[in-house]
C-alpha cells in the first residue's frame, strides 16, 4: 500500500467531487502530457467560440495543464493518477494577471491493477474520474478525452448498498478528534412532497456498535453491514416509530468522507484517501466491466 504524500495530494481534500467511471484510454501516453494540454486548451477555446461560454462579458483565456500525480496509486501496478486543470487568466492583463483555478479532473486507478493485467498495450487503465468546477467544463474535457483516446465516461452512481458499507467502514476508522457525528441521510419514497429523514450518530456510539457487530477487525462482511444498520434503523424506530428500511439512504457523512448517491464525494482526511479511492475504484470498475 502507498503512502501518498499529503502535500501532493491535499487538492482532492473537502471539495465536492462528481463521480465518473471512464473505459481504458486508447493510444494515451504518459510521455505526451504538454502536448494534450495545448490540443485540450485549443478543443476549449474553439468550444468557448461556439457560445459555451460559462462566464460572460469579460474576454478570458483558458490555461490547461495536465500532469501526473505518482503519489496517487496503490501499488506500483497501478498508472499514475492524472491531473487536468483549468485556469483563467483576463487576456486584457495577460502580463501580471492572476491565473483563477476553475477546474480539476483527475483520472486515477487505486488498486485496480487486476483490470490492467489483460488489457492489451495500447490501452491505459484509469477507471475513476473525479471532477470539481462547472459542469460545462467537464463536458468539454470529457468529449475531448472521449474523441482523443476512444474512451467513455459514465456518471457513477453509488447504490444505498454501497452507502452502508461506507457508513459501517469508516465508522470504524481511528480518527484523532472525533468531532463529527455520522450522519445518515434517508429519503421518504412514493410521497406527494420530497421528504429527507437526518439521522447524527455520536461518532463514538456509532463507533462502540460497530465494535461490537464486527468479528475480524480489519475485515468487513455483509452480514455484519446488515447488521450494523438494522441497529441503527431498531433505535431510531424505538424513538420515532419510522421504519427506515422502508426509505432509501442517499447520503453518508463521517470524519472521514461524505458520499452522496449521486455520485457526490468529499474527502475530509489524507490518512483515508488512498482506502476511499480504493473503493471507488473498485466502484468504477464494476460499471465498466
């Protein structure tokens, strides 16, 4: 396992991330990063020309970097985890203007090495896509990607199956301060009106259940997921008279990550994140395969 270095990997920490799986890159190669940057930065401004503008009046300019993080990864199996970002800069001040971060997209296969392993040479496996900032902006870098190197992006949902193993793992993580409760957020289906049921959970209660459902720690069975959340659907029941297994769970918020059904994603600590990815790289995988 990888230790990445936090310094390197800090821009992926308390942002909201969309979710995307993408099908291995065709023809991508590592030695070739400037040189997408300058066909990505000429595919963007030609779309910007076509009105797809997202900010108005002001002529800007859009500077594309694509680089490799190594650090993001979790064996040397792995690809290294590729960085694109956007950056505005007035062309009216172009001199000493302040280049404006606007957005991120970042390709990455943690542990997924096993789908790597027979797939032919010219094809690049990096299976999840994380994207922060407009979602014009993600579209034009997505076609892009998509017509250079023949691949698919797919939004990556996250099923409520998947949420409550999230809630169960990272549970039970050791966190320095314990400050944030777990919060469960369930929505109300077949309702004239949309209704969400919050739920907080003292991290520590939750913790102390969790320990006792779990046999093996450092292991995890569905068996003991179940188990975890019937738990916490039998005590909220016991003082609301609801029955959660009737609602859906949507989202997920711990100390360590927040993950929405939707394909929403926020990593709240360094020491967790390659484990997170781990997992939505495995996520991912499943959606291609």
């Amino acid at each position: 396992q990888h230790n990445a270095d936090p310094q390197k990997t800090a821009f992926l920490l308390r942002k909201q991330w969309a979710l995307y799986s993408v099908t291995p890159l065709y023809g991508f190669s590592n030695a070739h990063l400037k040189h997408y940057a300058r066909l990505l930065s000429a595919f963007t401004a030609a779309e910007k020309q076509k009105g797809l503008a997202v900010e108005v009046g002001v002529e800007l300019d859009i500077k594309v970097t694509v680089s490799n993080i190594p650090d993001l990864k979790g064996s040397d199996r792995d690809q290294d985890a590729i960085l694109v970002q956007l950056s505005l800069r007035s062309s009216a001040s172009r001199k000493n203007s302040e280049e404006k971060l606007v957005w991120s997209g970042c390709f990455c296969c943690v542990s997924g090495d096993h789908l790597s392993e027979n797939l032919p040479e010219d094809f690049t496996c990096l299976p999840l896509f994380l994207a922060n900032g407009a979602e014009g902006y993600t579209s034009i870098v997505g076609s892009w990607f998509q017509k250079t190197f023949d691949c698919c992006f797919r939004r990556l949902a996250i099923s409520p199956l998947n949420l409550s193993w999230m809630a169960a793992m990272w549970t039970g993580c050791q966190v320095d301060k314990t400050t944030s409760a777990m919060e469960l957020v369930f929505s109300a289906p077949c309702l004239p009106y949309p209704l969400d049921i919050s739920y907080a959970v003292h991290p520590e209660d939750a913790k102390a259940l969790w320990d006792t459902v779990q046999k093996t720690p450092g292991e995890i069975t569905q068996e003991e997921v179940d188990v975890f959340m019937d738990c916490l659907y039998a005590h909220f029941h016991r003082h609301f008279k609801i029955h959660l297994s009737a609602t859906k769970l949507v989202k997920v918020s711990t100390a360590i990550a927040s993950a929405h059904c939707d394909g929403i994603i926020k990593f709240l600590q360094s020491k967790y994140l390659a484990g997170v990815l781990m997992l939505l790289t495995e996520l991912a995988i499943s959606q291609i395969q």
